[in-house]
C-alpha cells in the first residue's frame, strides 16, 4: 500500500487538537479517529488517522488513509488496531527509544 504524506507539523498539530478534545472518533481501548487536512482541501476531504493514545502523554498513528481511497476501516483491522495501539501505549520509554533507534517507531517533534 502507498505510504500517505503527511509532515510532522500536521502530525504535532493533530496531536495538539486531540489534548484539547478535538476527537473525532473514539474508537474504544485508547484508539482513535482523527481527521487531518490535505493540503487546501481540509479536513473533511483529507485523512483519517488511526491514533493509538494516551491523551496528553503518548501518541501512536496507526493507519493513515486518505478518505478518497477508504470510507472507514473494517471490523477486523479495528480489533487489530486495538491490540496494537495497546501494545505500543505498554512500552515504557526505553523500549520506545530502542524502536526509534531501530527504526521501528519514527518520533515527530514534541507538542
């Protein structure tokens, strides 16, 4: 699948709104929707990011999808998603840095 681009200033800036309870959709087990502009299309035709979080702490995107390729994510992926969301929020902060040394994780800039 492509990779959707997004820069780290949408990234941050989502996260911010998200501390301030802008969400758009709780999905359960810390995982939410939240919608991200495209350019100058806005957020109602732009992204949709699968975030795993700890509102305020810790913020993990999942999925990214752009909403002219996807309406919404299945039941499936919502389970794995989930599990995932709660593995990463699990990590304590050496094991997160280890995967971002590894390249497994890649750290946006702080809020």
């Amino acid at each position: 699948m492509k990779k959707e681009a997004m820069s780290d200033e949408d990234l941050i800036n989502a996260c911010k709104e998200m501390s301030k309870g802008l969400i758009d959709a709780d999905l359960g087990g810390n995982v939410y929707k939240k919608r991200i502009a495209y350019s100058n299309k806005g957020k109602r035709g732009g992204y949709r990011t699968i975030v795993g979080a700890v509102i305020g702490n810790k913020y993990f995107f999942l999925y990214v999808f752009a909403k002219n390729k996807k309406t919404n994510i299945s039941s499936k992926e919502k389970v794995a998603l989930k599990e995932l969301a709660r593995m990463f929020i699990s990590f304590d902060e050496k094991r997160l840095c280890k995967l971002v040394n590894e390249g497994e994780l890649i750290e946006v800039g702080d809020l």
